[in-house]
C-alpha cells in the first residue's frame, strides 16, 4: 500500500517541475534598436533625413515625424504584448500595429496589420489596414455596413469599448495586446476596452507608429501563449 500510494506523488512532482514556463522577451532592451528596423518613406530620397525613432534617458521616442513605422525584425504568433507608454509633451496621435506584413500597403505608409490605436482618449481603437476584424455591435461600432473596408477610403475604425480608461496627460498608461489564433484583446490600464475575433490574419511582425506626436515607451514585453491555455 505504501509503495502504490509513493508512486503518483513522485510523478506529479517530476511533471510540475518540468512544466515550461513562458519565458518574456523585453523588445525594448533600453539601450538601442536591436531587433527593430525603421520604415519611413521621406528617407527614401534623403537617407539623412532626421530619424523618428531615438533612444532618450533610456526610454524609446517616437518623435511623430517623420512619418512611419518602426517595425521588429521578428514575426510573431500567438503572444501577450504589454507596452507602457506617455505623451511626452501636447497630446496626439499613435498606434502599435500587430500581425504586420506587406510594408507601405495603405497610403504607401502604413504596413498590412491591425492597428491597437493610441491616440489621446481613443487608445483601444481598432484600425483596419488591409486587414480585417469583428466585433460585436458592428454598426453601432464601425457605422453603415456598406461603408466598412480596409483599404483608403472606408470605414476602417472600430470604436473602442470606454472613454476614461487613460491616466492624464504626462503619466505612464499600460496597454496590453492579446493575439491568440483570430482573437485580440486589448486592455488599458486594466481595463478590458476592445475584443475582436475573426481577424483576418494571426501573425506577423510588430510596430511602432512615428504618427505626429511626440511618444515616449518604456517597456515592450512580449510573452507567447499557448493555445491551450485558456485566455481571460
């Protein structure tokens, strides 16, 4: 009796402990731009030009112009993003972009991805970029069907889920991104402000806007999820 009953407790604890855990990857190691690249057009014809994404008292800016995207090296797919971020100074506009592919694919600027929107008093917003989503409450949401799209022109925003989720200007706010299989979740500051499903695409790379604001980031963590782990 004794030795049948030792059995099962040695095997649940050699199973507990080699369980893996996910391990979290620092995008943003706070020193330079590893593992990123910068998409900004108006370098095209002046590779001088000013760039719009430095490093600062360790913390990445986007110095909103000149436009563009600053965009991970690395592809992604089924994960976790949390992204601490302020507006430096006069409040604007930017965006994390995930599931981003074809570069410069709306308006020869923006990437083919799902934007999480930043803007002041807007950030959860979902903007559609030659990609697409839904939600519940569509129309109440997105406005007339016959006017949706994902390319210029259309109806491309979804309207977030609340209106006072943001700190006040010059505190930090903490976005987080959950992308599992066709879902994404968004939170800020803890609240749950946008759930979409039937996304059109389930990876790709992430990025930064450059978007005419000023923007300050001082973490970009990404976990991976498995899919067999249930996602509250």
């Amino acid at each position: 009796m004794k030795f049948s009953v030792f059995i099962p407790i040695v095997f649940v604890f050699i199973a507990a402990c080699t369980t893996k855990v996910p391990t979290t990857q620092h995008l943003f190691n706070g020193h330079d731009l590893e593992g990123w690249y910068a998409d900004v057009p108006a370098a095209d014809e002046n590779p001088d030009t000013t760039k719009s994404f430095i490093i600062r008292d360790s913390l990445l800016v986007s110095l909103g112009d000149p436009r563009g995207h600053l965009i991970s090296d690395s592809v992604f797919q089924n994960y976790r993003l949390e992204v601490e971020y302020r507006f430096a100074g006069t409040p604007g506009n930017c965006g994390v972009l995930v599931h981003a592919t074809t570069p410069r694919a709306l308006y020869e600027m923006f990437p083919k991805s799902m934007e999480v929107q930043m803007q002041h008093t807007d950030a959860g917003d979902f903007w559609c970029i030659v990609e697409d989503i839904e939600v519940p409450n569509m129309l109440e949401r997105r406005g007339p069907k016959e006017e949706w799209g994902i390319t210029e022109g259309k109806k491309r925003r979804i309207l977030n889920l609340t209106d006072d989720s943001e700190k006040p200007l010059g505190e930090w706010n903490n976005m987080v991104v959950e992308c599992v299989a066709d879902t994404i979740k968004v939170w800020v500051n803890n609240d749950l402000v946008n759930y979409g499903y039937n996304c059109s695409a389930t990876k790709g790379r992430i990025a930064i806007q450059a978007e005419g604001s000023e923007v300050e980031f001082r973490k970009i963590d990404l976990t991976p999820i498995s899919q067999s782990t249930p996602v509250q």
